[in-house]
C-alpha cells in the first residue's frame, strides 16, 4: 500500500461512486513505484464494484491521466497470453 497514493486519492480524485471505489482500492494495492500490479477480477471483488466498472474506471483513469502504461503493446499482449495483469502505474 503506497500511503501517499491513499492519501491524494482521498482528497483529491476527481472520482466518484464505484470509480472512486476503484480508484481507492487501487491506491491500496500500489507497490512503492505506485505501479498496480492486481487483475481486474480480483480488482473489481475488493471495491465491491462488477468487472464492467473496472474496465470502464481504468479507460477513464487513463484518458484523465490517473493512470498510465508501464508496458509497451507487445509486452502487454505477452503479459495477457500468460494471464498476468496488464501492469499500470497510477499517477498522482
């Protein structure tokens, strides 16, 4: 859990409803480097929220620039053929 990550969100997401759930759960679930690294399931099962709703906050955070790639499109394909999580960074 990144606790400035906590923190901006709690005051500052421009967030709300099951975003700002999502949002929130992300912020506990950053490592240091703020880089999320948890599948949209088990996302969407912490902030009580569908998986549509992740799906849906996640293209919203990275069009606000709340969050960004870590991986280029090559890597993240592998990463998806493996089942592993699509790696993102929050940005705050």
């Amino acid at each position: 859990m990144s606790q400035p990550a906590r923190g901006w969100v709690k005051s500052r997401s421009p967030l709300t409803g099951g975003e700002y759930a999502v949002h929130l759960t992300m912020a506990d679930t950053v490592d240091d480097q703020c880089i999320l690294r948890i599948d949209q399931s088990r996302l969407a099962a912490e902030s009580r929220v569908s998986k549509s709703t992740v799906t849906r906050t996640v293209r919203h955070m990275l069009a606000l620039g709340l969050l960004e790639r870590v991986d280029t499109a090559e890597q993240e394909r592998a990463r998806m053929a493996c089942h592993q999580p699509v790696r993102l960074r929050m940005v705050f």
